[in-house]
C-alpha cells in the first residue's frame, strides 16, 4: 500500500531582532602618483565643512554702477558750473563799490583816492583803527562818512570775502573794484571769484604797487586758501581747522606748494 506524501515542515524563520549595522567601510583612493618628468605634486583631496555653505559673493550689476559714475560726474560738473557762474554770467554793470582788503596803509590810501576820482561807496574789510581810517577817508580826502563803511569782522583774506558777500548781495551789489596789493592779488582774485562769484559778483582787480616790500607767496597758501573758499561755499562754513588737518597735508605729498 503506498504511502502518502508528507507535507514539508517550513523551517522556522529566524528570530526577529535589530539589525546590526555593518562598520562603514572608508574609501580607499589610488594614490595619485605625479607624472614622469613634470615634478606635479599629488593634489590632497578636501572635503566641505559640514553645516557650512559657500556664500556667493553677488556683484552690483554692471548698469548700476554706471548709472552712480554718471550722477557724480553730473554732480561734480554741476557744482564747477555753479561755482564759476560769476565768469559766465551776462556782462556785469559799471563798478558800484570799492572793496579794500586790510593788511596795509597804501591800499586804503590808494582806495580813498580812487573813492573820491570815481564818487564810489568803500568797504574797508580787517582795516586800519577805526580813528585812522576816518581821518584818511574823511579829513585828508574829504569823504562824506556815509561813503565809507568800516568792517572788522575778518581775521584772513578768506575771510575778507565769506563775512560781506551775503551783505553785498542784498545790497544787490553785482560788480565791485577789488583793491590789495600787487603780490596779494592773486590769491585775493582767486578767493573772491569763487566766494563772491558764487553769488553773482563781478571783481574787477585794481592792484596797489608795494616795489621793494613786495613778498611773493606761496602756492601752497594759494591751493589752501583756494580749497577753503569752494569748501564755505559748498557748506556754508569756513573748514579752516579740517582744512589744516587734512588737506595741509595731503597737497604736501602731492607738491601744491
């Protein structure tokens, strides 16, 4: 009698449990060996610090930039055309006054003279003692006391002009003679087209002769006079002592001297 077939018993799964995670397995990397005859070194291999990402450094686009280069040229070129616009503007009336820059006797002497051929009002600025300048204006050359006006307000040649513009122009002053000495002129000229012409006076340069007690000046005083008189007029103040500080030095090492 044959036998039945036995069912085949299922062999008993394992016990279920944590897997045990095998031990990584580091990464072994041939050696690279520099090539024959070209003396490379082998180049080791860095990986990235983790947590940290490289920060991209963005450019400002290229049209912005060249829309700033733009406004400080038309900044800079707007401000040289405002400051220059005592050159530039309509030709200016016959001289309405005297303007006399103090330091010497033979200006104010020569200003009392040319007040009394020209039949001008003068401004003395940083002048002579006040009983001095009304015997020499009013005694000797016979001015009238409502011809001369005296001001004592000023300490330099810079000075002469940032504390009487304002006043000159509300007088509606736009072209005034501007009396000094001959080795002063240039750096009295300089000063006063840029503070005076920067609210619409005309200087028209009338040069006392000094002969042997001419001194000539230094360019360096010119440039610095110069800067302080675009700097008042920029801000409104005189940046006499930032001036010193920083500018002084600066036009040493470039040789504006």
């Amino acid at each position: 009698m044959a036998r039945s077939p036995q069912p085949r018993r299922r062999s008993a799964p394992p016990p279920r449990g944590r897997r045990r995670r095998s031990a990584p397995v580091p990464l072994e990397l041939p050696a690279v060996t520099p090539a024959a005859g070209l003396g490379l070194q082998p180049l080791p291999i860095v990986a990235p610090a983790a947590g940290r990402r490289r920060r991209l450094v963005q450019r400002p686009p290229r049209r912005r930039r060249l829309s700033w280069r733009l406004l400080l040229a038309g900044s800079l070129g707007l401000t040289l055309v405002w400051l220059s616009r005592g050159w530039w503007l309509p030709s200016p009336p016959p001289p309405q006054m005297i303007l006399v820059l103090g330091g010497d006797v033979d200006r104010e002497k020569a200003a009392a003279r040319l007040a009394r051929r020209e039949g001008l009002p003068v401004v003395v600025s940083g002048g002579t003692n006040p009983e001095y300048a009304h015997w020499l204006f009013e005694q000797r050359e016979g001015l009238p006391s409502h011809q001369v006006h005296l001001d004592y307000r000023a300490s330099d040649t810079v000075s002469n002009f940032t504390s009487l513009v304002d006043d000159l122009r509300r007088a509606r002053i736009r072209h005034a003679l501007l009396v000094t000495s001959s080795d002063h002129m240039e750096r009295a000229l300089l000063v006063g087209q840029i503070v005076a012409g920067s609210r619409g006076i005309h200087l028209t340069p009338v040069a006392v002769p000094c002969g042997q007690l001419c001194v000539k000046e230094r360019r360096r005083r010119l440039w610095e006079d110069g800067l302080r008189a675009v700097l008042w007029v920029i801000s409104g103040r005189d940046l006499r002592d930032w001036a010193e500080g920083h500018l002084v030095p600066w036009l040493g090492r470039a040789g504006l001297r």
